[in-house]
C-alpha cells in the first residue's frame, strides 16, 4: 500500500473543523478494529469479520474527504474482501491498513496541536456576524446539511469562534437544532 503522507495531501488547506471530524471518526475506527485484531481468531469469526467490513466502510467518505484517496481506496478494498469472505486478502492487507490509518491519526493530531498554539487564527474573518446569522437560518430549517456545509465554509477564526462551531456542529449533528440556534444567538451576542 502506498503511503498518503497527511503533509503530502494538502491537511494543511482543510478545514479544522473537517480535521476534527476525520480525527474522531479515525479514533472510533481504530478502537474497533485494534480490538478485533487483537483477537487470535478474529479471521475466523463471521460476526467480527462483518464489524470489521462496517468498519473500514464507515471510515472510507472521511478518508476520502480529506484527501486521503489511497487510504480510502485501502478500506474500500478491505471492506470488499471482507463481504466476500477473501480471507488471506484482509489478513494481509489489514495490518498496513492499520498502520497507515495510526499514523494518519497521529499526523492529524500533530496539525491540531501545532494549530492550537499558533497565533495564525487569533481573530475572525470579517464576515464571520453574516455567516453565524446563515448558520442560525439553517438551524431554523433543521436542515443539518446546510449547518455543516456553513461550518466548513468558515476557514478563518479564533479559537472561541471554533469553540461554539464545534458545539454547534455536534448539536446539529445530533438534530438538536434549537440549542444550536441558541448557541449561535449567545455567541453573536458576546461579539455584538
């Protein structure tokens, strides 16, 4: 499998909340699939070979999101393989799969860290008041879609501005599109 290099793939030009979401998605994915390898007949078992296949095709659309084709494509022929119970191909695929998508996660938390303490973001982007009252119109809408099409649209801010994003991106994410609105609301009203 040839390596993605997260520096390689242009991480640095992604949104942080898009990272963010990768970097939880990625974590959930690893939890579950460390666990199964570790397992000594893993491969044997009907049941963890389907969680397996779940797995690498939930992560697949972040990998892919981001840039991370190869890597995509790794979990996309993992997930095959696994539906059609090719063995030998997951059991020697998944291991560079595993090692590929651990240190992609640790590259993204080096480019979150490294984000949290430069100085780069220290203000909003201008336009952020008109972009808060377009994320509070969608959140009126229940339209989740829309919430997070917004959220990423706003590359430029400061780490409270990305702070009540991330809130509200979780809310909406969970459908809870009042709090959201109210969280937008108390926000502009700190910046007002």
């Amino acid at each position: 499998m040839e390596k993605d290099s997260i520096q390689n793939s242009a991480v640095n030009e992604i949104n942080p909340l898009l990272l963010e979401s990768l970097s939880r998605d990625a974590k959930r994915a690893m939890a579950v699939l460390d666990e199964l390898s570790r397992k000594a007949d893993w491969l044997e078992s009907e049941e963890d070979i389907k969680k397996f296949a779940v797995t690498v095709h939930g992560i697949k659309s972040p990998l892919k999101n981001v840039g991370q084709s190869k890597l995509s494509e790794s979990a996309s022929m993992l997930e095959q393989a696994c539906r059609e119970m090719r063995i030998d191909y997951v059991a020697s695929s998944a291991p560079a799969f595993l090692d590929e998508l651990r240190t992609l996660i640790t590259d993204i938390e080096s480019k979150q860290s490294l984000d949290e303490t430069s100085g780069d973001n220290d203000e909003d982007a201008p336009d952020l008041l008109e972009k808060l009252l377009a994320i509070s119109e969608q959140c009126e809408e229940y339209n989740r879609r829309g919430v997070l099409n917004m959220i990423t649209e706003i590359e430029s801010c400061s780490a409270k501005t990305r702070a009540v994003l991330k809130e509200v991106k979780d809310l909406a994410m969970q459908s809870d599109f009042e709090d959201a609105e109210k969280a937008i609301a108390a926000y502009i009203s700190e910046l007002s």
